[in-house]
C-alpha cells in the first residue's frame, strides 16, 4: 500500500507549523518508493550533492541514489542489489563522491553464523554513476564477525575507507559474547579495488556507533565512539599525518559510563584548519548535544557547548560555512514527546544560535538518522518518514539566511 501523498498546501502548512514559520523550506520532490528507508547524504560530482537510500524490491534490496543540483533530483538510479543483505537503521549502506567523476558506494552483505555476522562489499565507478565496477570486499580477515558503520572518503589518489571491524571478536554474531575488542581499521582503494594501506587505528571501540570522516589541512580527520577497558565510551579524533593514522584522542571528557553500545556516533566537518565535531551523550544520566570546534586541525579542541538539553534523541550531523559558522542537525522531542529533526547555527565564537524545527518524524528506530549537507546558498536535509507503519524517505530544501 502506497503513502498517500501530501498536497503542496500540506506540506507548506506543516513546515510552517513545525517551524513557526522561521525559516522558508520546501519539500524536494523525491521519487523513492514505499518502504525506502536509510537515506545517506553527501557532497557530490562537482557542485552537486548526492543521496543514497535502500529500497525494497520484491524479494530484493536495491542500492538506490540520485543527485541534486539545486533544482531537483535526478531520476534515481541503482548501484547494487541483493537477497541476503543486512538491513540495519543504524548500518546503514553510502554513496560518496570522491571526485568530480569518481563516487564509492558500499553495502552490507550477510554471513551464515549469527545475527551480527557480515561483510562489507563496496563498487566503485569512475563516470559520475553511470556504470559500476565489479563489487569487492573492503576488509580482508576473512573471519565470521561484524564488520560495518563505514565512512568513504577521497585519499590523495585513491579512496579512503573506514569502518569498524570485529575480526578480534569471538566471531559469534552476539554483541553479549564478545571474547576481544570490535576495532577501528581503514585502508585505501584505486579505483579498481586494489586495496593497500590497510591498518588498525584503534583496538577498542565501541562495537556498534557510526563513524565519520572530514578531511582538515593535515589530511583525513576520523570521529568515532571510543571504548575502555572501564566502559567508558566518549567520542576521540584520529588525525592522518603525513600519511600515517594517529593514535585516538577524546574530545572531550564526558566520561560517559555505558555497559552497552548507545548506537549514537559523532559527525565530523572540516574546512582548513577549522574541525567541528557533534555528538550525543548520556553522561550522568543526562542527554545531551553537543558541539567542539578545534582551530589547529583537531590537534586540539574548545571546551564543548551545549546544543540540546531537552532529553534529545541525538543522531548528529554538522557542518561548517565557510565564514566559520557550523551547523548542528540532530533528533530532538517535541512537547508532545514526538521527534523532530531540529537544526541550529552556532557562531564562530561558540555562541549557539535559535532551534528550528525542520521536519517531523519519529523516535524510534525506523526514524533511522536524519542526513544534512550543505548546498550553496541552501541546506539540504534527508529522513525516513514515517506514516503508520510505511516508511519513505523524504528531502527538504532550507536557505540558509532563512535558519541565521
């Protein structure tokens, strides 16, 4: 059964509603089918964006992406499909743009052996989507375990990839029966799938938080959740210098005791020397959102601020303008204990700006995790919408000098 669609009156009258009329928006018209669900966005082709989104098929799951250019989306396109994929909210699949021609996409793929048992596949095509090249394996241990919440990004000449990695694992598919540590791992990939470069970053992490990937002035900046031996499961940077990863270092110390994984990463944004990291914390028994900027290429960051207190769902993303502003995006409650993908300015000095509510969507699981990129003069927001128990994936258009 199809969603029924909302008239243009509607959606006008809704944006209006949840954002007291504070911001002009409007909805891009998107043609991903019922039942679409974890969208991912990212700067595309040129000055383009790109969104990628898994839909369901028959007896199928299809790798979907389009492109916006501003005006509207292309006519989506598929990268990949399969029978015996992983679907998760939180590990979700992505299409990249490395260069002006070269996208990356990747996807989960099962394992026989437990729920948690799969492997990353990637393809790579080199004429801006139009042909995909022969699908690889990004890992290469070959064991029975996890492998997933991948980042994709332009290395010098190649691709970049990074993901979390459950090869020192009891292999069993359990996060309850971990006999080692899921590890963060990266290598580098030509636009064949020749791997090289392949390393451990860090022997610990926290098994199940998505990771993110900006690249500063220095090289590739990684975000992700730590872990210690005490449970202690705080956001750390890796910085690549010259050419070789960096040991992991906090962020910020919330000290954020958690026998379990929040599944609630961080999101990373760089330009220059300028690195903004967002993340989500329940520290204490208290939620937050919160924001650290870091001037010397995240060498080292700024006490952190405050973006959210009102007992926020989390599931952040950033990004920073190029007169040192950032935006936080993340999902936040209404007053009627719905959820909301909220968005906010903060100034160059650290001084948060007014919350706008961009859309509405759930609090649970499906609602997956809302995508925001910035588009010239606009904001381009992704989410799964929900409507009874249909999902689609929906976009929206924001100025931003509407959101200031």
């Amino acid at each position: 059964m199809a969603i029924p669609r909302r008239s243009p009156a509607a959606v006008l009258l809704l944006a209006c509603l949840l954002a007291a009329c504070s911001a002009e928006t409007k909805e891009a018209e998107l043609t991903a089918a019922s039942g679409s669900a974890q969208p991912h966005l990212a700067r595309g082709p040129g000055s383009s964006i790109v969104l990628s989104w898994l839909e369901p098929a028959a007896d199928q799951t299809l790798l979907r992406f389009s492109v916006f250019d501003g005006d509207a989306w292309t006519q989506p396109a598929t990268v990949a499909s399969g029978s015996n994929w992983f679907v998760n909210w939180a590990d979700f699949p992505s299409v990249s743009a490395i260069n002006d021609t070269t996208l990356a996409a990747h996807w989960l793929r099962k394992q026989p052996g437990g729920v948690y048992v799969y492997d990353v596949y990637a393809s790579i095509s080199t004429d801006a989507g139009a042909s995909w090249g022969e699908p690889f394996v990004v890992h290469n241990d070959g064991t029975a375990s996890e492998h997933g919440f991948v980042s994709l990004f332009p290395w010098q000449d190649g691709i970049g990839a990074l993901w979390l990695d459950g090869r020192n694992t009891s292999g069993s598919g359990d996060h309850a029966a971990h006999s080692g540590g899921m590890a963060l791992r990266s290598a580098k990939f030509s636009s064949d799938g020749t791997a090289a470069e392949r390393v451990e970053i860090d022997n610990l992490v926290c098994d199940c938080c998505s990771t993110d990937v900006a690249i500063a002035s220095t090289g590739p900046i990684a975000v992700y959740r730590d872990r210690t031996e005490d449970e202690i499961r705080d956001i750390a940077v890796a910085r690549m210098i010259d050419g070789v990863w960096q040991p992991g270092e906090r962020v910020a110390a919330d000290n954020w005791e958690i026998s379990g994984c929040p599944v609630n990463g961080p999101a990373v944004d760089a330009r220059s020397e300028a690195v903004v990291v967002a993340w989500f914390t329940a520290a204490h028994s208290q939620p937050l959102v919160r924001l650290a900027r870091s001037a010397d290429s995240g060498a080292s960051f700024a006490p952190p601020i405050t973006i959210d207190d009102d007992a926020p769902i989390g599931r952040v993303d950033v990004a920073l303008l190029d007169d040192g502003r950032t935006i936080v995006s993340w999902l936040g409650r209404t007053d009627d204990g719905g959820g909301a993908l909220k968005a906010m300015f903060v100034s160059p000095d650290g001084r948060p700006g007014k919350t706008t509510v961009i859309a509405s969507t759930g609090v649970g699981r499906t609602s997956g995790f809302p995508q925001m990129v910035v588009h010239g003069n606009t904001l381009v927001f992704a989410w799964t919408d929900i409507l009874g128990e249909e999902t689609r994936v929906r976009t929206r258009v924001v100025r931003i000098g509407d959101l200031s």
